[in-house]
C-alpha cells in the first residue's frame, strides 16, 4: 500500500508542476475573463466521480486541477475585480501558506506551537500599535471579521454579566441591548443571534447624511431603553460601512460610551486597516478608544483567504470569556508566550498569523500604506468621474474606497452582466437609501488609474444607450 509522504521523485515532480503553476497563473493575469465561464459539465463530473482506492498519483492530480479547478475559477486577481472588499492575495501569501502547512503547527498551546505563538503575538502587537491602544491590549487571530465581531460583542457580553458563562439564558435580569447603525454589517445580525441576545434586542440606529451613525438618536434610545426596563450595554460603531465605507463618528461615540458605562466595539472588518494610509490615520486611530475592534487582514493587507483579528483593550476581557480548563490542554505559565485557545472559541488552530508576518516581513509595511493609498487615490478618481458625468449619479460620498453609482433609468442588474461579460469589470450590487445601484469598491492592489478609466468609460456609454454602438463613441451628454 503507498505511503501518505511523497518520496523523492514525486517531490521533485511535484515542486515543479507547484512552481510552474505559480509562475503561469502570474503571467495569465490579466485574464480574459474575470468570472469563468463556467463548464457546468466538467464540474458535474467531478461531483460524480468517486473517489479512487488507488490514488491518481501527483502528475494526474496537477492535470485535474489545470483542466478543472484552475478554469472554473474566479480570478479575484484581475485588476478589474472591483466587486466586494476583497483583495488579491499579495505575492507571498501563497508560499506562506504552503510552509505553515508544512509545519503544521497547533497554535492552541504556546508549547505545541512556540515560535507561532511568538509570531502571532507579534502580529497582533503590530496592529495593536497601530490604535496606540494601552499596554493591557491583547487580541487573536481569527478566520475573519465574523468572527473577530461575534470574539468582540461576546467579550462585551461576559464583561456585562459575569454569570452568562455559568447561566447562559438562564441567568434573568432586565434584556441586554445592544446598539449599531442601520448600515452595519449583517454579521453582527449573525453574533446577536448566536450569543442568545437576540435580533429583538439589536438596534439598528439611523445615519446622517454621510452614512454616519445618528449619536443624538442613539443617545434618545439609551434613554428610553432604560426607562423600559432593558439594559444597554455595547454600541457598535463601525469603522468602514460594507455599502458606503462610512466612518462613523468614533470620538463622540467613545465618549458617549464612557458616559453611559457601555462597551464600545468596532466592527473596522473593512476599513480600521486604512489608518495605513497618512489622510485617514487621525481618524482611524480613534479605533483605539474602543474596548474591542474587529479588522480583517485578508481584505487590506490583503492576506490569502482566511484572516481576520480581533483586538480588545483589555486581553482579561478575552481570557474571561473563552478561558477554560482542560485536562487534556495544560499551558505552561510563560511570558513570552500565549495560549490562543483561551482568547476564542477554537482549540486547535491554524497557523494564520504566519502569512500576515511574512507579507509585512517580506514586504515591509511601506508597500501596504502605498497600496492602500493608491486603493484610496483610486476610488477618488473613480468617484470624481461618476460624480463630473452628468449620466451618473453618485449614491453616496466617497469617504474610503467603496463608490456607490446609479445609471438613472438602468436595469442595474443587467448593467452589471453586461459589464463582467465584456471582460470590462466585475463591480457588486448596491443598494443605498432604497435606491438600488452598482458599488464597485477598489480594494485591489493591481488596479491601475487606466482601469478606473476604462471602468468609468464604459459606464458612461451604459448610461447613454443610444451612444453605446459604437462603444467608444460617447462624449459628453
Ligand atoms: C467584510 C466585513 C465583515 C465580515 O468579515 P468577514 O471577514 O467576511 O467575516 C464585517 N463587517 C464589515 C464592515 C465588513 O466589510
């Protein structure tokens, strides 16, 4: 029976089909298409096809993955891939990967995994900094924002009701209330329900005209939910609305927090990263008067799929809501060290922190200011020619690096098939006040000014469909 290691000609064989992969998907970029198109029949295939009891070996298994998986993919790395806040992996992710795989470390226990755990401390130490948060801070790699904001409300949660772990539900006293905008992310839907806080008890608060969180009316429903009995307990702001990229107003909310004894938590998953970026540095920095922040590496740093983090003010916090004892995972008391399985809900954990410290170690944190400033520099391009088309309507202003558009009289839907299906772009959805548009959202580090063009360009022929045939005759209304 064959062994589950490769021997020596496989390896070789194996590295150099991995190499070559590497180096041909690079040069296909930009493909031609940006969606595949998706050949439904190979795909059923290998839904049928079992599994062999005698392995197709590592040459077939390359060839699958060429003529199946590689086509059938979307290539997120386009330039053009302006559809959601997510990223192409930067060029050392994919090596990151394959040695943390290698190593295959557990990072639950300091000791299973010690130079993990260093390196993992020092990645959360880096962004830690970043907020210039106090000495007590602490946090955890996470698989992404979800999580990082459900780590974040439960901390907030246990620090509210000491009992909750011992009681659960079960515990009484008046309802919990927990406050956010109506632009928030739906995850933070997803924490309430599964912290059996329930979506009754989630408020989701009015925007000014800027997206931004209404703190007058937050203030009014604290008021009022006091005098009904119920407990407010944590607001959550959120640095970088997923639709509009809104800011909301993090210095009057933090104080607002302090006055009513609330916990203040950031859901920053897009945008608490571009305090990178010099212009919105001051204003992000106010992340740090929060007791928690969710952010996601693998949308601005971006970091291979997945990679999140969560950082609260006070690492207590954390270790008393996820700490426990087991007989069978004892730590060793060392300082230098952490036991991550004590700051979440996972046990055994992957090495996620190695692929955010080789890009920052490789690349140098530099490289990820100037590509979130051009990502930046970009959207305001992309948002100046919507906004100067007098075919195009601006949904929202563009305050980071999400552009939110109408065509006046447009099947949207139809604009964005249009758009992918002619290799033009892939942009999102949008849906602003009511009002249904496209968002493309320039979180991309390939993007260059002559692709918002081309983007830009080819709305405005969309916008004026009897100027559309030719495609490239449309100037002026
Ligand atoms: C992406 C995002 C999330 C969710 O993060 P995941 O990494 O997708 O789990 C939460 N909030 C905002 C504002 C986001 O943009």
């Amino acid at each position: 029976m064959r062994s589950l290691s490769l021997d020596d000609r496989e390896r070789a064989v194996a590295g150099q089909l991995l190499v070559g992969f590497l180096d041909d998907y690079e040069r296909s970029i930009p493909a031609p298409r940006i969606v595949p198109d998706v050949d439904r029949d190979a795909l059923a295939a290998l839904l049928r096809t079992p599994f062999p009891a005698h392995g197709v070996g590592v040459e077939r298994l390359f060839a699958e993955i060429e003529s199946t998986v590689v086509p059938n993919s979307t290539a997120i790395a386009h330039p053009r891939y302006l559809g959601y806040v997510l990223g192409p992996p930067n060029g050392i992710g994919p090596y990151a990967e394959a040695i943390a795989a290698t190593l295959n470390q557990n990072c639950n226990l300091a000791q299973l995994s010690p130079a993990a755990s260093v390196i993992e401390r020092s990645v959360v130490a880096w962004l830690i900094g970043l907020f210039d948060m106090p000495d007590a801070a602490g946090g955890v790699i996470t698989d992404g924002g979800s999580m990082a904001n459900l780590i974040g409300i439960a901390a907030a949660l246990v620090d509210r009701r000491s009992a909750f772990r011992a009681e659960g539900l079960q515990s009484g006293g008046p309802p919990l209330v927990l406050y956010t905008s109506e632009e928030a992310h739906r995850c933070i839907d997803k924490a309430a329900m599964l912290l059996g806080l329930g979506l009754d008890h989630l408020r989701r608060l009015p925007t000014d005209e800027e997206f931004r969180l209404d703190v007058d009316a937050l203030r009014a429903e604290i008021v009022a939910d006091r005098a009904a009995g119920r407990e407010p307990f944590c607001v959550i702001a959120t640095a970088g609305t997923v639709m509009t990229g809104a800011i909301d107003p993090l210095d009057a909310l933090a104080d607002l927090c302090a006055e009513e004894g609330l916990w203040l938590h950031v859901d920053g998953a897009f945008g608490a990263l571009f305090v990178l970026a010099e212009r919105l540095r001051d204003q992000l920095a106010l992340c740090g008067r929060a007791d928690s922040i969710a952010l996601d590496p693998h949308k601005l740093l971006f970091a291979p799929l997945e990679a999140g983090c969560v950082l609260v003010r006070d690492r207590a916090a954390l270790r008393r809501a996820f700490a426990v004892h087991a007989s069978y995972a004892k730590g060793a008391d060392d300082p230098l060290m952490v036991d991550y399985m004590d700051y979440g809900p996972q046990l055994s954990r992957g090495f996620k922190a190695f692929k955010i410290w080789c890009a920052l170690r490789a690349f140098g944190t530099d490289a990820f200011r100037a590509a979130i400033d051009s990502s930046l520099d970009l959207a305001d391009q992309l948002g100046e020619r919507i906004d100067a088309d007098p075919a195009l309507e601006l949904l929202a202003p563009v305050t980071t690096t999400a552009v939110c558009l109408r065509i006046p009289g447009a099947d949207h839907q139809a604009a964005l098939q249009t758009l992918l299906y002619d290799g033009t772009a892939l942009l999102g959805p949008a849906e602003v006040r009511g009002r249904s548009g496209i968002r493309a959202c320039v979180t991309n580090y390939r993007t260059t000014p002559g692709d918002v063009d081309l983007v830009a360009d080819r709305l405005s022929e969309l916008a004026r469909p009897t100027a559309a045939v030719p495609l490239a005759g449309a100037s002026g209304p």
